[in-house]
C-alpha cells in the first residue's frame, strides 16, 4: 500500500472521528442541559439523581475527545461506581425520586459508565501497551476521539481492544439501542416526552459502538 493511499485513508479517518465526536458532543451536552434544569427545580433525591445524569453526560463529553483519557481511571470509577450505588440505595429504600420505577435501570446506566472507562484504557489486544498508555505519545489534537475503535494518532489506522473489551461494548451498545428504541415508543405513544433521555441512550449506544 502506497504512502499515498495509507495518509487518505488515516486523513479520512480522522475526519469521520472528528465529525463522530462534534456530533456526540453536541448530543450529551443537550442532555446535560436539559438534566441540569431538571435538577435545578427538583428537591432532595430527585436533585441528586437528576445531577448524577448531568456528570454522566458531561464525563461523556470528555470521553469522546482525546483529553478525556487525561482523567485517570480511577476518577471515572469513583465517581461512577458511587452514582450507581445512589440509585441502588434510592431502589432498595423504594425512596420516591424524579425517576420514577426505573432507579434500578438508572443505576445500570451509571455502572456503565464504569464498564465504558474500563473499556477505554484497556491493553490493545497483542500489546504491550495499554490504550492510556497509547495516548501518552500523542498529543489531543492528534486523536480527535478517545474511543479505541477511532483512535487516529498512532501508527495503524484504528487501536484493537481486547476480546473481552469488544464484548462489553457489544452488548453495551445492542442494549443502549434498544432502550433507545423503548423511549422513542414511549414518546410516539405520549403523553410523556423524555428527550433527554431518547438522546441520552441513543448517544451512549453511538459511543459504544465506536468503540468496536
């Protein structure tokens, strides 16, 4: 393969990278907005629950952009694993939120956020390096998304994950589409109107896909 051809092909994959990532972008900070507003006029749990969603969608805005994986892993896991234990604690208590019956579903929503981390600074497959640690040579401008699947600053054309990594993803991503399609029926059917949450789930599948 020429030189040619192989610098089209990375300047074409940086630019759908680019384009994935402005659209993502634009997506969670929509429903970071709106989230943010709901938690501004609600009280007690319900503001809490409503917050956690606003770190959700702006932690995943650092995420598909390079200087994402310049927050250490360990923050993402924190921060994530005590969101998913609120909702838990909210599920178990039968505590009365802005939620409504679906504290379990939002506490699955935050253990994701975990399992997308993770997913994010796994050991390329057949490596010796960690996909952090591919980031290390390269500076944000070089990598316009930190989604393995659209990583374009190293020397091949995309980072290869783990098996186990391609799998979480999989999954992550088959089910986010189908909660997707669940919420557009609900708001097909009305009265109620959750467009956030259409966005929200519809944008984590994206992000999940791109990491495959």
């Amino acid at each position: 393969m020429s030189n040619q051809r192989i610098g089209g092909e990375m300047g074409q994959q940086v630019s759908g990278a680019n384009a994935a990532s402005v659209t993502l972008t634009v997506v969670f900070l929509a429903c970071a907005g709106a989230y943010l507003r709901a938690a501004l006029i609600s009280r007690g749990w319900a503001r809490g629950a409503w917050a956690c969603h606003v770190v959700m969608a702006l932690a995943m805005v650092a995420m598909v952009w390079a200087w994402g994986m310049e927050i250490p892993l360990i923050v993402y896991v924190v921060v994530f694993t005590a969101a998913a234990t609120y909702f838990v604690y909210l599920w178990l208590e039968r505590i009365d939120c802005a939620t409504g019956n679906h504290r379990l579903y939002h506490a699955v929503m935050m253990a994701s956020m975990v399992l997308m981390a993770l997913v994010m600074f796994a050991p390329a497959a057949g490596g010796g390096t960690g996909h952090a640690g591919g980031h290390r040579h390269s500076s944000a401008s070089d990598m316009p998304m930190s989604m393995p699947g659209m990583d374009a600053g190293g020397g091949g054309l995309a980072t290869s994950m783990p098996a186990w990594a391609s799998a979480v993803a999989a999954i992550a991503a088959t089910g986010y589409a189908v909660v997707a399609l669940g919420i557009f029926y609900v708001i097909v059917r009305g009265p109620r109107r959750p467009y956030a949450d259409l966005l929200m789930s519809a944008g984590m599948a994206g992000a999940f896909a791109l990491m495959l």
